[in-house]
C-alpha cells in the first residue's frame, strides 16, 4: 500500500457565480456562492466513501485534499473511476470537479503540496480525457437532463412548493431565508444544514432590512419614488438589494456608489509548499476560522463604520458574496467598504492566530477595490474587482489597489482617515469644493519635488502657501497633507533606501474620495 495525497478542484466557479442578471442579483449571488460550498462538501463526501480509509484533509473554498492509502498497481484504475462517476453527474453542468493526485510522504509534506498544485493545474487542462464517450455525439437529451441539477430542482420545486418560473438560485436564498435550511441531494450525497449550524461565521450571513437603523424612512422614500414602483413592500426578514445599499452611501455621502471588495492571502502556496503535515493542517484550520468566523465575530456583526459623523453597522451595508479559505468577495455601500477593508487588515494582523503563521512565515494579503454603480453588471464588476487584486499583486504584493492606483496597507489607511477628516473639515468651515482640484494639482508639484535629488525646502514651503495661501480655514487642511509629504521628503533626504513616507498618489486619491464625500446627500424625507 502506498499513501497518496488528492486534490478535488471545482472548475467555472467564478463565471457560474457572476453570470447572472444585475435584477435580483442580491439573492442569486449568495445562493451560487452557498450552493458551491455545498458542491465542494458533498463531493469530498463521494469520494472519501469510494476511498475506504481515506481521511479529509481540508475542505473549503471551492477545493478539497484527502490523504488515502492504495494499491500502487491499482490506483490510476481507481481514480479514474471515481472520475468518471462525477463526470456522468456533471457533463451538463456548468461546475466540473477535477480530481488530481500524487504520492505522499508525511515527512516531505511541501514538496507533496508543490507537485499537488503542478499536477491540478495540469489535470484541468484535460477534462474528461479518460471518458471517451464524452467525445462521441450525444444522445437528444430529455427535459430533465437539461436541467442544473435535476434532483436538487425536484426538491425545490415538489418538496418545498417552489414556483417553477421563479429563477433557481433565487429560490434557494428564499428557503435559506424563510425555511432557514438547505437540503441539496448531488452525487447521491445528501446535505442538510440548517441556519444554526452557521450561527457564528460569514457562511450564509447576509444584510435585511430590518438591520437598517432609518429602515421607516427610507421605506417612505421607496414608495414616493416612480423608480421602485414596481418593487413591492420591503419586507424587513427580506435581502437589501443592491439598489438600497448604493441608496443608504447616498444618504450618508451624496453618492450613489457600491463598493466592491476582493482580497487573498499572498503566496499561499508558497507557505504550504515550506511546512510539513501537521503545521499544514494546523494552518489551514487557523485560515478557515479566520475568513468564516472570526470575520463575523469581530468585523462583520460587530463594528460599525463612518466616514462621516454617523456611524453604521456592516452588517446592514456588507453583501458576503462568499469566503473561503483564503479569499473574500464583497459587495456593499461604497463608504462601508472603504472602511472595511481597512479594518479588515488591521484585524489580520492583530488576530492571534494568525499570529502563530507569523512567527515563522511571512503572512500578508492584497485587495482590489472598484466602485460602480448599483446596476453595474455584475459579470463587469466580478472582473474589475479582480483586475483590481491583480494590479496590487503586481506591485510587490501586501498591498491594496483602488482608483487603478496601487499603495500600500499604511497609505492606504492614511487616505481613509485623511479623506474623513478633510471632508469634515469643508462642511464644518464652508470650504468650496473646487479646493479639491487645487489638492489634486499639488501633487504634480509633490512628485517633482520628491524627484530631486535631496529635498528642496524652499519648493516645500512654496507647495504649502499654494495649498492655503494663508487663509485661517485652510490651516487644518493643509496641515492634514503638508505634514506627512513634509517628513517623507525629510526621510528621503536621511535615508532615501529607508524612506517610510506616502507615495504622491496619496494626494489625489483623498481629493477623490473626500468629493466623494462631500456631494449633497439624498433625503429620505
């Protein structure tokens, strides 16, 4: 016998959960992400009862490892069996899991990891290659065999009452709502979970009206707008769609804007590729309960945010479109997610168990941020916030990209806190808006600047009267953005290889969001 090490990896997932229309799509995002999780479950299921003795490793995040034992001379007939059943459940569907496989030795646990990930990236090149009937005609298929699904829509649409011409994925969210379970029956595997057993993580959480704290209000708006006179009464135990979440950043800001949130841990593979098979499963379970319940317990439920003086909660303006392993995707009021994102790496790097990973690897992670529209498409959006991700990654990692501008975590939070502050400062003291144009200018002069060689002190000084031209009411503004600039060119003149200052790009990027900021807000009244 000889141990091996299988990964099952589930192929389309991001075009199957963004493909849909941008009406309703509060509800069928969460019920295509909820039904992938149950996919990846219950197909680690199938196959650890084709593998007896095999043993579950990790599960999660559109993926599964399983350790087994087997006959050297038997396995690739085995495997191929196994394959070849999922293939005859899903050679219609829009989901495809692979299965791939390498021999395992506990001890050299990393260098199985690398040639695991080698092997799965190569499986997924070749579906079905060892099924050669799925390259020969198909038979006219019957109704039924047409169907996502056919024994999960039979539950949906006999079991629970379910109206045939209601999208599939809607009614799902509608039972995970209203029934408060989900029962899905795939590859003779059957699942029930019911709310409960997800009472503390970010699995099946999402924004209701009854969370929102001017819920009277703005249901009055609702009915007295000709926009939602077709949208009927919002039910409070009914999804905020994306239209109120865009509306509430509307209300706090006077834009009408979602944000949208991806981010993953860096290097992930790297990590598991350098530890052996008890810290490996040690830190795939410190990352799961991170991204599925300690992101609940101490952001999402929790906190509030403001970039203004009301505060709010998350959980009435963050979408959870889903979280696995490693990576998050959300959606929500475009001020909340700004905020969020900030919070949420200060949460990461504080969190002790992420903190045993720490000690002795480096653990950092990168995000994109995009802001659109409440009826932007959301196959559209899905890419741009994934592009987003990208440019960060590009730019050295451990970092976070928003306006197509890459910074770092520390610049970042600095802009966040800069652009309230500077917003606070206009409205409090009358400051027109057009002075967001001057910020915006000042940093052509702040990159020529820093350019030099050394630090030009006289063109310091000149750059901060442009910026106030000595009026009283600007005081607090320009020392909010001469200062930092000020001691980053004093770093650069000490130590130009060690200096720990704010890109230029900073500048611009506060004026944007404080206009952002600073529009005239909808009323509800």
């Amino acid at each position: 016998m000889k141990k091996y090490f299988l990964k099952g990896d589930i192929s389309g997932i991001q075009p199957f959960i963004f493909n849909i229309k941008s009406k309703g799509a509060a509800k069928a995002l969460k019920a295509k992400s909820y039904f992938v999780q149950v996919l990846g479950y219950l197909g680690s299921k199938f196959v650890l009862n084709k593998l007896p003795g095999s043993q579950l490793f990790y599960e999660g995040g559109g993926s599964f490892f399983i350790t087994f034992e087997y006959e050297e001379k038997e396995v690739v007939r085995r495997i191929e069996e196994i394959q070849s059943l999922l293939n005859g459940y899903q050679k219609h569907e829009e989901l495809l899991i692979r299965l791939s496989y390498v021999g395992y030795d506990p001890d050299s646990f990393g260098e199985a990891w690398q040639n695991l990930r080698e092997q799965s990236i190569s499986d997924k090149q070749k579906f079905f290659d060892s099924d050669v009937n799925f390259f020969c005609p198909f038979n006219k298929l019957k109704d039924k065999e047409l169907k996502v699904f056919p024994e999960l829509e039979d539950w949906l649409f006999k079991r629970a009452g379910i109206n045939k011409e209601i999208n599939l994925y809607k009614s799902i969210t509608d039972i995970m709502v209203k029934e408060e379970n989900f029962v899905a029956k795939l590859f003779d595997e059957e699942s029930i979970n019911t709310q409960n057993d997800f009472e503390y993580t970010l699995t099946n959480k999402l924004p209701f009206w009854k969370d929102y704290k001017h819920l009277e209000s703005y249901t009055s708006y609702r009915k007295n707008n000709l926009e939602y006179k077709d949208e009927g009464e919002l039910n409070e135990n009914n999804i905020i769609d994306f239209d109120g979440l865009a509306d509430f950043a509307d209300h706090r800001t006077g834009t009408n804007k979602l944000g949208i949130l991806k981010l993953d841990v860096d290097n992930l593979g790297n990590l598991f590729g350098s530890v052996d098979h008890v810290k490996a499963k040690c830190y795939s379970k410190i990352l799961s309960e991170f991204f599925n319940k300690t992101i609940y317990n101490k952001l999402f439920y929790t906190k509030s945010f403001g970039l203004n003086e009301e505060l709010e909660s998350y959980k009435s303006n963050i979408y959870p479109v889903f979280s696995g392993g490693d990576d998050c995707f959300f959606v929500g009021a475009w001020d909340a997610i700004l905020c969020f994102a900030k919070d949420f790496y200060e949460l990461f790097h504080s969190n002790s168990e992420i903190s045993k990973i720490k000690k002795d690897h480096s653990l950092t992670f990168s995000a994109g941020i995009v802001l659109v529209g409440p009826t932007h498409p959301v196959n559209s959006f899905s890419d741009l916030a994934e592009n987003a991700l990208s440019l960060a990654k590009r730019n050295g990692k451990n970092k976070i990209s928003i306006f197509n501008l890459s910074f770092s975590w520390k610049e970042y939070a600095f802009i966040i806190e800069s652009s309230k502050e500077l917003a606070q400062e206009m409205r409090d003291k009358n400051i027109s808006r057009a002075y967001l144009d001057k910020i915006r200018k000042s940093a052509k002069g702040f990159n020529a600047l820093q350019n030099k060689d050394g630090a030009d002190f006289n063109g310091i000084y000149k750059l901060k009267y442009y910026l106030s031209k000595n009026d009283e009411k600007l005081k607090r503004v320009v020392e909010l953005l001469f200062e930092p600039y000020y001691e980053s060119l004093k770093d650069k003149l000490l130590d130009q290889a060690n200096n720990s200052g704010y890109d230029t790009a900073v500048y611009p990027s506060i004026a944007r969001i404080t206009e952002l900021l600073t529009k005239t807000r909808l009323s509800y009244e």
